[in-house]
C-alpha cells in the first residue's frame, strides 16, 4: 500500500530526488522479491550480530527484573559471578544459544500462562546440544510422569539450572567429579525430601552427606541418570540382588571396609536367592514372593547390620523383617538364614558338622560299595575261567 | 489260609519253595520303591536349580509349585508307609509273631570277614546265611536311616516356622543339607549296592513273588533252610 502511494507522488511531482527515492525503492523491491524466491543459504542467522552475553547482563544483573506470568513470579536476574562459573559459560555458550527468540530489546512477550509452562517451552532446547541425555529422558519416569498430565515431574531445567549448573564431569576423565557425586541427592531432594531424609541417616548417606565417601552409592547409582526407570515394578524388585551386587562383590570397595564380597553367592546359594535369580533371568516380569536384599537390608534407610539400634544382625530386628512373610516365626527363625556367612566351626557348627560329615561319609559308603561290588565280580570271572561251580 | 493251600501244593509238585515276605510286606515294597522314586524325581530339579537341565523342566513358578506339591504329597506317602512299617514290626515282635532276624548281630560280622576272605581267595567257600545276610542287613539298616534322617530333615524345611518354635534356627539349613545330600547318597546306594545284589549278582524277585524256591534257600540262606526243615542246606559244608 505504502509502495503504491509513493508512485502516485513521483507521477505528479518530478524532481531528482523523488526519482533517486523511486529507484531505490524499486531495487528494494526487487531484491526482496528475489531474496524472498531464492532459497536462502542454511548459514545462521545473525552468527555475527548475536548480542554478547555482557550484552545481556548489563541489564539482567540489575535487580528487580522480576516480572510476574499468571500468578508467578519469573525471575529475571542472572548472578554474573554465577553464570561466569557455570560450565556454559565455561563452554562459552551465549544466552540467546538458550533464548532463541530473543534478540534484542524490547523483548518479545512471554505467552506462556504461568512459570511452569514457559519452563516447558524452553527446556527443549537443551536438546541442541545435550540431544543423547535428552532422548534418554524421554524413556524415563519423569517423562512418563508428564505424558501422564503431571507437569510437576523433573524436566532438565529442575535438576540442572542452566544458569548456575557447574561442570559434573571431569574434563579428561568423563567421570563424575567426587563434588558432584555428592551433591546429587541433594538435586533429587528437591522433589524427593522424604526419600532423602531416609537416605541421609542410611550407612550410605550418612558416609556420603557427612563424610564426602564417594565410594557409596548416591541416587543415581541404583536408580540411573536420565533414563530413570520406575523402581517399583516387579522386574526392578527381581534384579535388585544383581544391582546391589554391582559394588557388594566388587572387593576393590569393600575390602577398604572389611564386608564381605561372597553376599550375592551366599544368596543365591539358599532358596530365596535360587529363586530369585531364575525369576530374573527366565522371566523377570514376573513377581516372585521371596525376599531380595532390600526386604531385610532396607531401601533408603540401609543400616549397618552391627547397628545397635537397627541392625539385623541383632535377631529381633531381623524377626520383624521375617514375620512379614512367616507371621508365627518366633525369636529362633531368623537364624534358619545362615546371614551370609560361610557354615564354619563359629558360625553355623552345626551345618558345618553336616557337611563335614558327608566330607567323610559319601567316599567312605561309596568306596565299601565298590569295594565289595568289585572284588565280588572279579572273584565270580575267576570262578567261570577255573570252572568253580558254587555260586 | 484254607485258599491258598491248592496253590502252594501246585507250585510244590513243580518245586518246593519258602516263604519269604508276606503280601503285605511286599505291598510296602511297592510302596516304597513308587514314593522313593517320585521323591527322587521331584527332588532332584530342587537341589540342582543351577543346572540349566532343572530350569528346562521348572521353567515356570506354576511348575515348581507343583514339583513341590507332588514331592510333598510322596513324602506323606512315604512318611504313612513307614509309620505303618514300624507299627507292625513293634506290634508283630513284641507279640513273637514275627522274628527279629533283621537285626544286625555278631553273625553278621562273622560273615563279613568270611565273605571278605572269600574275595580275597582266601577260602573257598562262602559264608552259609541265614534268613537275612549281613548284605540285606546292610541295605535295609542303611536305608532305614537314611529314610529316617531325610522323613525328618524334610518336615524340619517343610515346616521351618513350626520347627524353631522349639529348636536352634540351624538347624533349618543344616535339614536342607542333610536333606538333599543323603538323598543322593540314598540314590547311589540303591543304584550300586541294592541293584547290584538282586538284580546283576543274581536275580532276586522273591519281594515281589514272595517266594524262595528250595535250590535258592540251600544256596543263599543254608542257616535259615537247615532251621526249617531240619535238613542239611548243602554239600558245600561237607567239601570244607
């Protein structure tokens, strides 16, 4: 419309400059015309001219940014020290990498309707980068959670601010930092604090929250990172003993530790094990009624056996943990379960003396029997050759 | 008793022969050999649940349920039989209406060191037995406390809960061991000594005939055939 209106007023009055005006606005046209039907190159756009992150803090470390969505509050003030320590400033990753549909001010309007929701449009852009970590998501719980209407579950934005989220793994290594190790059940906390609570005072936690002990499991080490998977199904139940085992028959931790490495053999030696390790493997959908380590052991709150208090190796905390499958088990029951230990003169002398005594008895009955068997056939050919008749 | 005797007089005319077990007896034979034979069966998948061949066979939760079913139901069974047994041995003995011949006693020893020479070639005639060898003795006192040890053992893992209201929790594992392992040794035993003796040394069928024929008491049992009929068992006695 505007373009028509200029070339009506070239026609009535004539001069140079309307002229020059007309011919620049005609080869403007024509480049837009062209620009608009020639593919353009895929190189990104505004590679060079994307505002520098300095660009961004000289107003977002001001104070007071806030602005409100719905009934939230959306904190705009971004902590330069912070941000400077975060591994994608580290990266050198630019805040509009993130913020893709800002470029400059004025910025265009938040649609989202509350802070959740404007969570969910950005946090899909960590996919640019972090697209294996991001894919494994979509198979976890969090994101079956969120399928399922509940957008309160963990997207990447709760656990890792992207903000303030420091380097987690070693940059040669690719290992968890020990920093990091420890500061993951802290992460999960946010939304899982009973958990947690139980976890802090376990033997686990308590070495990891008030010791720093890396060697002990944090969350992620039985549950997994991204892809983390529903811990209450049968199939998790039936592979616990397998998970557990990962570290309980590795001696390089737990020989620092004087605990034994032989738990999983000693398990799967008796019937609870024996039957548990074949649901496992032949059919681990299914559910099996026999206890796997956390049943006597506990989830979260693991105790040291020898705790005084809540161990089991003291026979009426252990009773409770039998009576929940045999309700009339009285105070000698539990010790029907040989606790992991290998029968011995110490422990068990009475399963020792049994095996010990078929130690002795099995070559002893099996030698006499082939003793006589054998001599009493080699005297019977004897006899045919000579022709002796009696029997 | 009337019944039977056109019987005996009819086999008599071919060959005179001897009672050796009574119906009954062979009935629990029977018994026996059914209900040891299920409890191996079942048994075996259970102690060997390593072995790919047991989870070929309990490749279902259903499937060991009811191979423990079915090895629970034999063990009653058995455990019916043996109460039986012993009741009527106690019963019959302590009335004098059967005799203790089962029992070990110095004879037995005798014997042993007989036969032992005899393997050894060191005298030529083998020992004269009465109604019961020292052998038999052997294969009945052994599997008595071998079935025993198992009948007990077994109601111990069958009943944990029950069992240590009164006794040592140990005792449920050590059951578990004693349990499976004499049932092996219980199985070998069979396979190599009881075989051996009634079917490759010579073909002894009289627990299901219940029958000795005379040629076979004078050779195998002379003590018990002279006790009998008064007569000499065999010339053998005379060569020595």
């Amino acid at each position: 419309m505007r373009l028509g209106k200029q070339i009506r007023s070239t026609h009535s009055g004539i001069s140079l400059r309307a002229s020059l005006t007309l011919l620049l606005g005609l080869l403007f046209f024509a480049y837009g015309v062209v620009s608009f039907v020639t593919p353009v190159q895929a190189e990104p756009v505004y590679q060079e001219d994307k505002p520098a992150n300095d660009f961004c803090l000289a107003c977002h470390q001001e104070d007071g940014l806030d602005f409100k969505l719905g009934k939230d509050m959306i904190p705009a003030t971004i902590n330069p020290t912070q941000f400077g320590n975060s591994v994608h400033s580290d990266e050198g990753i630019m805040c509009v990498d993130c913020h893709t549909d800002i470029n400059d001010y004025p910025h265009p309007k938040v649609k989202s309707k509350n802070a959740r929701a404007f969570s969910f449009t950005l946090f899909v852009v960590c996919k640019q980068c972090h697209e294996d970590q991001f894919l494994k998501v979509q198979d976890s719980v969090h994101q079956r959670a969120i399928d399922g209407g509940n957008t309160n579950a963990a997207i990447c934005t709760d656990c890792h601010n992207p903000h303030t989220q420091g380097r987690l793994t070693g940059k040669t290594s690719g290992e968890l930092t020990p920093a990091a190790r420890v500061n993951i059940p802290l992460t999960c906390s946010k939304c899982h604090s009973v958990i947690y609570d139980a976890y802090k005072t376990s033997v686990h936690g308590n070495a990891l929250t008030q010791e720093k002990n890396t060697d002990v499991p944090t969350c992620i080490d039985c549950h997994g990172v991204h892809n983390i998977q529903k811990p209450t199904t049968v199939s998790f139940r039936n592979s616990t003993p397998f998970l557990c085992a990962k570290c309980h028959t590795d001696p390089a931790i737990m020989d620092k530790y004087g605990i034994t490495t032989n738990v999983l053999n000693s398990y799967v030696a008796d019937f609870h094990g024996t039957t548990v390790k074949l649901f496992e493997e032949e059919f681990p959908g299914q559910p099996t009624n026999k206890p796997v380590c956390t049943d006597c052991h506990g989830v979260h709150n693991i105790s040291k056996v020898d705790n005084p208090k809540t161990g089991i190796a003291l026979r009426e905390n252990l009773l409770v943990k039998c009576q929940r499958c045999h309700p009339d088990a009285t105070i000698d029951f539990p010790s029907a379960w040989m606790s992991h230990y290998e029968p011995s003169p110490e422990h068990y002398p009475i399963v020792y003396a049994v095996n010990l005594f078929y130690k002795f008895f099995i070559p002893a009955v099996l030698g006499g029997m082939i003793f006589f068997v054998l001599t009493d056939i080699f005297r019977r050919i004897v006899n045919s050759i000579k022709g002796v008749k009696h029997v | 008793m009337s019944g039977k005797k056109p019987i005996n007089s009819a086999i008599a005319r071919q060959e005179r022969t001897f009672t050796r077990f009574m119906l009954g007896q062979r009935w629990e034979h029977a018994i026996l050999i059914l209900s040891s034979f299920v409890l191996l069966i079942t048994g075996l998948p259970q102690k060997y649940r390593g072995m790919s061949w047991s989870q070929d066979l309990l490749s279902t939760p259903e499937r060991v349920e009811f191979i423990r079913q079915v090895h629970h139901i034999a063990a009653i069974v058995l455990a019916l039989e043996a109460i039986y047994h012993l009741g009527r041995a106690i019963y019959l003995m302590a009335r004098r209406k059967m005799s203790a011949d089962m029992f070990p006693n110095m004879q037995d020893i005798y014997d042993a060191w007989h036969m032992l020479q005899y393997l050894f070639f060191l005298r030529r005639d083998k020992p004269v037995y009465g109604r019961y060898n020292f052998e038999q003795k052997v294969t009945y006192w052994f599997l008595f406390f071998g079935f025993a040890l198992m009948g007990i053992s077994g109601f111990i893992i069958w009943f944990p809960v029950q069992f240590t209201q009164f006794l040592p929790g140990g005792v449920v594992p050590a059951s578990k061991m004693a349990h499976s392992t004499e049932a092996v040794v219980a199985a070998i035993f069979i396979v190599i000594w009881h075989f051996y003796h009634v079917h490759i040394e010579r073909l002894n069928l009289s627990i299901f005939t219940g029958r000795l024929s005379e040629d076979e008491m004078k050779k195998f049992h002379g003590r018990e055939y002279e006790r009998v009929t008064g007569q000499p068992a065999s010339k053998l006695d005379e060569e020595k």
